[in-house]
C-alpha cells in the first residue's frame, strides 16, 4: 500500500542476508498518491551495511508495540539508521503522544489488546482530514 518495495539478498548459507527497504519520501499533491515507479532518489533505502542507502538522520519514527522487549530492539535497530524514535506501548498511548509529536513514519504493532494497530491507523487517518 505504501508503493514502496522489500529486496532480501544472500550469498549463500552461512553468509547472512539483507534487506533493503525503499520508501516513497513524498506523494503528489496533486492526486494525493505515490508514484507506482519507484525511482532510487525519490525513496529512503534502509539495509545492515548501509551500502549504496541514505541514512535516516532528520526522520521521525513513531513506533508503537505494546511488547517491552520488542519494542526496545526495534527502537534500537531504527535508532542505529539516524532517525530519530518515539517509542510507545499502546494505541491509546500513542493517539495522546500525537499532539505533540509529528512523525515521518509510523510503525505498529497490529495485534496489541484494546485498540489494535488497524485501528490505530484508521484514527490517525481520520485526524489528518
């Protein structure tokens, strides 16, 4: 939905692999869409060696996870690409952070009790009419 793209690349068993995310960084304001072509300059590439992507330095993630544990690695491995977090535990925590806090990217968990990640989504949409 997001018109972006996942490559995942091996050497071979035992050499580990990677994967490179690619995201549209913009949406045009006439059509209010994502282009369907996405083009090198016009996305953030995020992959474990950093080779041949651009850092995330100046982007804000909002990250929502409502598993302790999990939530700190997944802060911690964006944290480690330069974008800057806002980590927290649930929808209801994060549709009160959203007034003070302006985002990029926004990661959730889908599966949280109470208000799930789809949820979450479709009140963060609303807000943005």
């Amino acid at each position: 939905m997001h018109q972006g793209k996942i490559v995942a690349h091996s050497d071979g068993d035992g050499q580990g692999t990677s994967f490179t995310v690619y995201l549209p960084l913009a949406t045009d304001k006439t059509t209010n869409k994502t282009t369907n072509d996405v083009e090198p300059d016009t996305t953030i590439g995020i992959n474990e060696n950093h080779q041949g992507s651009h850092s995330l330095e100046q982007i804000q993630v909002f990250l929502v996870e409502d598993h302790c544990d999990s939530r700190d690695s997944i802060e911690l491995l964006i944290e480690q690409t330069g974008a800057e977090v806002t980590a927290v535990a649930s929808a209801r925590e994060a549709l009160a952070c959203l007034s003070r806090t302006t985002f990029h990217i926004l990661v959730s968990d889908i599966a949280m009790p109470g208000e799930d990640g789809y949820q979450l989504i479709r009140q963060i949409r609303e807000r943005e009419i």
